[in-house]
C-alpha cells in the first residue's frame, strides 16, 4: 500500500521537510521534473507528461503517495523528489515482486546535502513493507552505488540501422505484412506473444491485463514514457488468414532522428526472417512521417533495445550495423537468503540438469562483512542462512563487496568475476563446479513498467 497522501516524514532542518506528494502537487512536481531532468537549459516536457501520468491515479501501481518530495517551507517549492513504482518480474519464471525506484532529482542548489539519500531510506522501507524482494534502477553511473546497489543486470542491447540499412520492397511491390495500431481485442494476443519471449530471458517484467490496458490507453500522447502499441498481420491475400495477427511491435513516440523499438514479438508458426523486412519498412515510413509534422527533424536510424539474444539480432544481422555495449541495471537485495529461498526452484532446476546433480553438501559464500550458507540435499536446496562471521578459510568462494549480485542475475560468469577482482577466491571442489551450475551466466529482457 502506498503511503497516505501529504504525510509528513521528517523535518530535515534549514526549513526543509520531507513528506509525500498529493495529488495537489502534480504541476509543480511536473514543473520540477521537467527543469531537472532537462539539459542544457531546455525544459524535458516529455518527463513532466510522464509525471502527470504517475500522479493522474490511472497508473496501475503508482499514485501520488508514491512520490517523496523535500519542500523548502521558506518558499514553499519542491526542491528535491523521487517515486517508487511497483511492478512484478519473474526469475527464470519464478515470480516476485520488485520496487523501481524512479525519477531521481534535486535541484542544482539544494544538492549536496544528503536529501536524496534520505529519500531512498523511505522507498526502501515502503518496498520492503510492500513484500519486494529486490530493488532496480537505472541511471547515474556510480552514484546508486552508495545506497546498496550493484550494477548486476543487463538491460538490454541497443543495435542500430540507418536509412540506407531498410530492405527494399520486392519487384511486385506488394507488402507481405502490415501493421496497425493495437486496440482493447488485440490485448489478449499481444499478452500471450510478449509471454512468450519473456521465456527467453533470466529476468523479465511481468504485464498483466490492467499493464496491458494502461500500456495502451492510459498515458498522455507525447509522454517519455508511452510507447505504440502495433500489430502485425498477414497482407490480404496469398492464402493467409485477413487480419490474424502473427506478431506485435512496441516503440516510442516518433521524434528527432531516431525510432526506438522496446518490445517486438512473433508467433511461433512466423518468419523472423520474412516478417522483419516489413517491420524495417514500417520504422522507416514512421521516422519520415515524423520528419514531415516536425520541422527541422531528420528521421536518420531506428534503433531495437532488446535482449542479446533477441531473434531480430540473428534474423537480419545486415540490418543493424551499429551496436552499443549493452546498458545494465543497478539492483538492490537487501535480504540476500531470502531472495534465494524464494528462486531456490530455479536453481534446483540448474543442478539438476549439471554434474551437480544430486549433489548433498554445503557452499559457503564468503562476502568478507557477511556471506550466505546454503544446505543441499540430493540437490535440493534446504536451507539458506546469512554466514554472520564468515571466514575465508572456511568458504568455498570469497566474492568482495556485491559482486556475487553479477553472478546471481547473470551477468558476469565465474571466471569474469576472479579476472576483474583480484580479491575474488574460489576454493577447491566443489565449490567451483557449484557456482557455475547454479549462476549460469545469461541475459535478461527488461521492459519495465514505467
């Protein structure tokens, strides 16, 4: 449950008070957004549409009483805010519920003064109250690091094509595909779809049917945050069935130079190789209409930001030139065991399909402050404890700091970790064999409920 509206926290003296939003607030929160999220002197009025959004109570999970503000009582402006939006995401298909934290900022004059650390204090407690069992952010390179997160995550791969990449449209000049936007009766196959290549990923969001319907209808039309909702379906004629829909494309609004695709899925019975042609072509005519209502734009790339083994990447490799190192999450676990009790079906998963199988015994993860002890038993995790005092002679593995979290969510392997820690220590047998079967490296596909 989110906190009452315009609760006072704390007073944080200088005449500064922290408290949560109301629905009051929602202009000059956007106002403040717009001014500290902008650049170079220019105002970001998609974010301040976004805020609107989070603040209007259509969001499935956030309202005002999501968002902490610091107002200065000398002036009574918003010098300083955040939010917390909540949403579902499963792991290896076990379900749980995460907190993302969103919005951060303070304004220019007022930094410096720890009041976005206390802040983070306050989300944290709420998405703990709210049964989250991670936290994730993007962001600030570094700077989430000083409130317990680790960059352990892969967002996504970001690969672009430019103008000149758009296959051309064969001789007969007949479009194969074609995509129009998705309605309310669309939702329940855009669901089944996006479900399906959500089991391609360790991590994933999951959307159910009041995500889907907001996705669709519930944000303003030039908010940062919306994204086209688009189906795609066989051209009439050539045998298929008019109108049965194979497929859906989600992407940002059209502006400036670039289309951005979040989201692309196909039917199991389709053709990434015959449909993406289509797709390519449909980005290419959305950038130059964008080029036409905006003067001054020049539709140049459309970019996929995407999972590293999004089949689109193999389907037409030709088609994206250019790609970017993948973009990776800050997570937060503040009760590590618990964490691994609840995905403990996953790795049980793993050891059985390892050398490990059946494997009885303990690991002993040392993390020099503290560390984790797992108990197995023909390879079924029965306990997971936190290691108080751990001692390194007695670990299987020493992992400084929260890089264990980069093996946990797949992002680094084993052998990554001890190449760039010099403080990263395996022991002998079996604790290698077990860290590599039970934290796999593999990537995750995250469309996050924004």
């Amino acid at each position: 449950m989110a906190a009452l509206e315009g609760t006072a926290i704390a007073e944080l003296g200088d005449g500064l008070v922290l408290r949560t939003a109301t629905g009051a607030d929602s202009e000059a929160l956007a106002a403040f957004n717009a001014r500290v999220h902008g650049s170079g002197g220019r105002l970001d009025e998609g974010t301040a549409l976004w805020v609107r959004d989070l603040m209007s109570g259509r969001h499935p999970t956030c309202g005002p009483g999501d968002f902490t503000v610091v107002e200065d009582r000398q002036t009574g402006a918003i010098v300083s805010s955040l939010n917390l939006i909540s949403q579902r995401w499963s792991y290896g298909g076990v379900e749980l519920a995460v907190g993302r934290p969103e919005l951060v900022g303070t304004l220019p004059e007022y930094r410096r003064r720890g009041l976005i650390r206390r802040q983070m204090e306050v989300v944290h407690r709420w998405s703990a109250e709210r049964g989250e069992l991670m936290q994730a952010i993007t962001g600030i390179p570094w700077y989430y690091r000083q409130f317990g997160y680790e960059m352990a995550l892969q967002l996504y791969t970001t690969r672009h094509g430019y103008r000149d990449s758009v296959p051309a449209l064969g001789a007969d000049g007949e479009e194969p595909y074609r995509l129009r936007p998705a309605t309310a009766a669309d939702l329940p196959v855009i669901a089944t779809l996006y479900e399906g290549g959500r089991r391609r990923a360790l991590l994933a969001c999951v959307r159910d049917a009041p995500t889907w319907r907001y996705e669709l209808s519930g944000r303003g039309e030039r908010s940062s945050a919306r994204r086209e909702l688009m189906v795609i379906q066989p051209a009439l004629g050539g045998g298929t069935t008019p109108g049965a829909p194979l497929g859906f494309l989600a992407h940002r609004p059209v502006s400036g130079a670039t289309v951005s695709v979040v989201a692309y899925e196909l039917a199991p019975e389709a053709s990434w190789i015959q449909v993406t042609p289509t797709v390519l072509r449909y980005l290419a005519q959305a950038g130059e209409a964008g080029e036409r209502a905006m003067p001054g734009a020049r539709f140049e790339r459309y970019s996929f930001s995407l999972g590293a083994n999004h089949p689109v990447y193999r389907a037409a490799p030709i088609r994206f030139p250019h790609a970017r190192r993948p973009s990776v999450h800050y997570v937060r676990v503040p009760d590590l065991p618990r964490f691994l009790r609840h995905v403990a079906p996953v790795l049980e998963s793993r050891l059985e399909a390892s050398v490990a199988r059946g494997f009885t015994g303990q690991l002993r993860l040392n993390f020099y402050r503290d560390g984790v002890h797992l108990a197995l038993e023909g390879g079924r995790i029965m306990a997971v404890e936190r290691w108080a005092r751990p001692e390194r002679g007695e670990a299987g593995a020493s992992l400084p700091d929260l890089t264990f979290l980069q093996l946990l969510f797949g992002h680094r392997s084993l052998d990554e970790l001890e190449h760039a820690f010099g403080d990263c220590f395996v022991g002998a047998e079996p604790a290698r064999v077990l860290l590599e079967a039970l934290f796999p490296p593999q990537p995750s596909e995250i469309w996050a409920l924004d």
